[in-house]
C-alpha cells in the first residue's frame, strides 16, 4: 500500500516510527508533506521516506490512503489545494479534533473517510486511537488503517458522535495529567526533594497508577475508587490530601476541563 501523511508533526512522527518498527511498511511507499522544511528534513533524517512540500503531490504519490495530520484550524486553509487531488480510491484517515466525516465528505468531494483521534502516549507506542468510519471504507484498507495505528497503541472502534468527547477525556488529557505532575513534583520540592527526585517519583507514581487502574478495569470493572481507598487509611497522611482537594474543587475543575475542551471542539 502506498500511504501518505499531510502534516509532519507529533502523530505523524509517532505512526511513523510504530509501522517501520513494526516493519509495516517500506519507506519507499510513504509520502509526507508540510509546509515547514525543518520538519520534513527531521523526518527525512528520521525515516528516509518521499517528503514534499506541496500536499498536492502526496495524493499524487500515495494512491492507497493518506492521513490527514495537521490542526483543524490549519485545515480550513488547505482545503481548496488538496480537495481536487483525491481520487476515488483513496481513503482519507482524518486525526482533526472536531471535524466530522460529514463535513469532511463535503469539503474533500469524497466518500471514503475514517476518523481517528489517538494521544499522545502513541510517541512511545502507548497511546490508545478511537476510529470512526462511514459506511463507503473498503475492508481492506479499513484493516490496514487498524494494523497502522496498532503499532503505536490500543484501538477501539467507536460510534461518531462518541469521538469529540474521546478527544477530551483522551486526546486532550495527557496535558492535565503533565500539569498535575508538574504540580506534584513541585509540592516534592516545597517539602524539601531536590527536582530530579521529585519528578522521578511523581512520574512513576502516575505511571504506575495508571497502569494499575487499567490492568484491575480490564480485569474486573474494578472502580477507581475502591483504589484509591486502599491508600486512604482512617486519620491518616492521604485522606488529608484527598480532603484539601476536594475543598478546592479537584474534581468539578477537571469535569470543567472536559466540558470546556469539548464544547471548544463543537465549535471547530
């Protein structure tokens, strides 16, 4: 299959190095276009694929699928330049927050369209993809879409209208979870951890917690909160914290998060 990417960014950087990790595709059928030349020549340097700044000829050159991998706001402005190059072949693989297979059908003049939305853990092959797909995908490359984003993570096949709530609760997340780190670490060091330290056991602590969380989700629907229970002891050092967050609203300020990223995400 001969694939391409528009945009050179974080995610096509991360699919990249799963599927040639994975020896799912050769370079010599990869194309990737972007209007910054820095950013190709890293993933020339990176991958040795076709890079291109023109998106143009990416459509040209990958005659099987191409992803769409650049913010939805930079969309809007290359939408006339890249919608008369797609032909009716090609799968279109969008990664865009807010843009619907709907709107994309309309804007691109094409059928064949799958929505993806993965995170950014995918950059060290942990990332989790929610798919979407309309009813004109083709078996075959709708496989090999899956077999693509396997490679840096889980994928989960999902009705539509779930996926603008997906990019909040997975696609957006990680940056609360780096900034609730970073806010860790610091009350390590108010408390007298020298910073490598501090971060070093913040960043295993959510690590670990995550991990944990998933395995005994996965296992048996076991509830965060039975969890975080079992590190509460009566009159204890925990439950202390647990009551200073909850007086400053711990959690109705990340419900306000997602609700607040989700209704931006309507408005793209």
């Amino acid at each position: 299959m001969k694939i391409g990417f528009i945009g050179a960014g974080n995610m096509t950087n991360a699919i990249l190095t799963g599927v040639f990790k994975s020896n799912i595709l050769n370079k010599e059928d990869v194309f990737v276009s972007n209007k910054t030349e820095k950013k190709l020549e890293s993933i020339k340097n990176n991958f040795d694929c076709n890079i291109f700044t023109n998106n143009q000829e990416v459509f040209k050159k990958a005659k099987d699928i191409v992803f769409i991998c650049v913010k939805p706001q930079v969309f809007d402005s290359i939408v006339e330049e890249i919608k008369g190059s797609i032909n009716d072949n090609q799968l279109v693989v969008s990664i865009m927050a807010g843009k619907t297979i709907e709107y994309l059908q309309e804007v691109l003049d094409t059928k064949n369209i799958i929505r993806v939305m993965p995170n950014t853990p995918c950059l060290i092959g942990a990332g989790i993809s929610a798919v979407a797909k309309n009813e004109n995908v083709s078996e075959d490359k709708y496989n090999e879409v899956i077999k693509i984003l396997k490679a840096v993570g889980e994928v989960v096949e999902v009705e539509e209208k779930y996926i603008n709530a997906i990019t909040q609760v997975s696609g957006a997340s990680p940056a609360w979870i780096f900034m609730m780190i970073e806010a860790l670490a610091d009350g390590g060091v108010d408390c007298g951890l020298p910073r490598d330290l501090a971060y070093k056991f913040a960043t295993n602590a959510v690590y670990g917690s995550g991990k944990l969380a998933k395995e005994k989700y996965n296992e048996n629907k076991t509830h965060p909160s039975v969890l975080k229970d079992m590190v509460t002891s009566p009159a204890g050092t925990t439950i202390e914290g647990v009551r200073v967050l909850e007086e400053n609203g711990f959690r109705g300020a990340i419900i306000d998060a997602v609700l607040a990223a989700y209704a931006r995400s309507m408005e793209l």
